[in-house]
C-alpha cells in the first residue's frame, strides 16, 4: 500500500456508478471526500484499477475503486484533465 498526493481532478459520475455508490448507502459527494480529503491508503489492483481506503466526514471506512479517465476539456491547459471514474465504493470491514 502506497500513500499519494492529492492533487486537484474531476470525477466522472453517470447513472451506473452513481446507482452502485448509492446501493452501498453512500453519496457520491462523500465518495469524494474520502478520495480527496479522507485518503488513508491506496494500492493498485491487478486489472490496473486502484483501491482506496478513506473516511466519510462521519468518520466511517469506506473503499473505492476507481480508475483514471482522461476527457477532453477545452478549458484545460492541453485540452485534457484528469478524471476519476469511481467503479463502486462500499462500507470497508474494521
């Protein structure tokens, strides 16, 4: 398990992760907290997603696994952001 820096991205939220974030009684705006606020670890999985572990602002354990997405952004300096694309999070066991 590796630390990592924060650094500033978008997230990529449709239907389909939004409805399996929300079947796990979350939000997705405390799925990016976890991610950007709440980081406690963060490994790479071996079909090259990752896995982090965070807190909830209520202090609960929460996984996510997620992806990097690049999209096109005019506003952005050389067209392209970086763009987490959440595949699901849960309730982390103690």
């Amino acid at each position: 398990m590796t630390r990592r820096r924060i650094e500033p991205v978008r997230f990529r939220w449709i239907d389909w992760n939004r409805d399996k974030v929300l079947a796990h009684g979350l939000a997705t705006p405390e799925v990016e907290f976890a991610w950007r606020r709440g980081l406690i670890e963060n490994r790479k999985r071996r079909d090259g997603s990752f896995e982090t572990l965070g807190r909830i602002p209520s202090g609960r354990l929460i996984r996510i696994i997620w992806h990097w997405n690049e999209v096109f952004d005019a506003l952005e300096p050389g067209g392209t952001s970086k763009v987490v694309f959440v595949v699901t999070a849960y309730k982390a066991e103690p």
